[in-house]
C-alpha cells in the first residue's frame, strides 16, 4: 500500500504545481497592463584590438617581424620594412627589386614566386585546352564510328533486301513459266480467251 500512497501523493502534489501555473496564467490574461521589469547587465565587451604599427616601423628588424603582418614587404637589399603597395600589383623596382622582395614568407623569393605561379596557370590552361580537344576530338570519333556502322547496317539491309527481291523475281518467273503466263503484259490473260 506504501507504494500507492506515495504516488497518490507525487500525483497531487503535481496537481498543485499544475493549478498554480493556471491561476497565474489566468491572472496574466486577465490584467495584460501590468509590467515586467526586466534587469539587463552590462555585457563586458571581448579583448579590443588594438590596430598594428605601421610596417615602417618594424625596419632594421628582421625579416620574419615584418612579415607578421600580411600588408608588409620586406626588402634583403635595404633591410626595410614597407607596406605592400597594394594599387601596383607587383612593388616596383625602384621600391624594392623583385629578386629582393619578400612577401607572405622571408624562404620565398617574390621573383621565384611569381615566376612558379605564372608558369603553373599556364600548365592549368595548357591542360585544359588538351582535356577540351581530347573530349572533343573522342566524341567526334565515336560519332564518326557510329556513323560507320549505320552505314555499313543501312548497306547490310539493302543488300538483302536487293536479294529477296531477285528471288521473288526468279519464283514468279518460274511461275508463269510453269502456267503459261507472259510477262510482257500483265493484261495478256484477260485478251487471250483459252
């Protein structure tokens, strides 16, 4: 019996709970005028960032100072730090000559590096024009194959077509020979009265 009782009380003790949340679910129909304040915290802001100096100021550094900074060219020559002159593509050479610019990494050598990618694009293309002539140059083939053979089933079936009719020529033949019928006309039994 202990067992039932227990959850007899579970089952109103939930009864409770539940005609509590009504009655003030009711009451908050009931009057909608009346307002919640609510608390808002200031939210503490993340770590600011604080912008980088400038890539002049890293000069007579090393190499791998200045280029933490990915608007940053290092010059071997000079030993300069500049910023990357991001309107002229390449830095030119009265900046820093291209055999002695390094950007990204100080291993790299910019020439090199251009250099490399130039002739990797063109390998790209390169590549691609074959993989294009290749394609089409293959469906060409086997359309030309195909066409061979339709030519050669289209040859077949006049062939034997050409076949039967000359058998079925040779039996009528044999036909009216064997009837005694002309071939000249084809009205020559209705004109001959025997």
């Amino acid at each position: 019996r202990e067992p039932k009782l227990q959850n007899l009380f579970l089952v109103s003790g939930r009864l409770d709970e539940v005609s509590a949340l009504s009655s003030t679910l009711a009451q908050n129909t009931i009057s909608p005028n009346t307002t919640t304040q609510t608390t808002t915290q200031p939210t503490s802001q993340g770590p600011t960032t604080t912008p980088h100096p400038s890539c002049e100021t890293k000069s007579g550094t090393t190499c791998e100072e200045c280029l933490a900074y990915v608007d940053c060219l290092w010059c071997i020559s000079t030993k300069k730090c500049i910023t990357y002159p991001a309107k002229t593509i390449l830095p030119p050479n009265s900046l820093c000559p291209l055999n002695d610019a390094r950007w990204g990494l100080c291993t790299i050598n910019f020439q090199i590096l251009i250099i490399t990618l130039s002739v990797a694009a063109a390998l790209l293309i390169i590549g691609f024009l074959v993989c294009i002539f290749c394609c089409c140059k293959c469906e060409n083939f086997g359309s030309t194959r195909f066409q061979n053979r339709m030519n050669r089933q289209s040859d077949k079936t006049k062939t034997k077509q050409e076949e039967r009719k000359a058998e079925l020529k040779i039996r009528h033949d044999e036909i009216r020979q064997k009837y005694g019928l002309s071939r000249a006309s084809p009205y020559a039994r209705f004109d001959n009265p025997s």
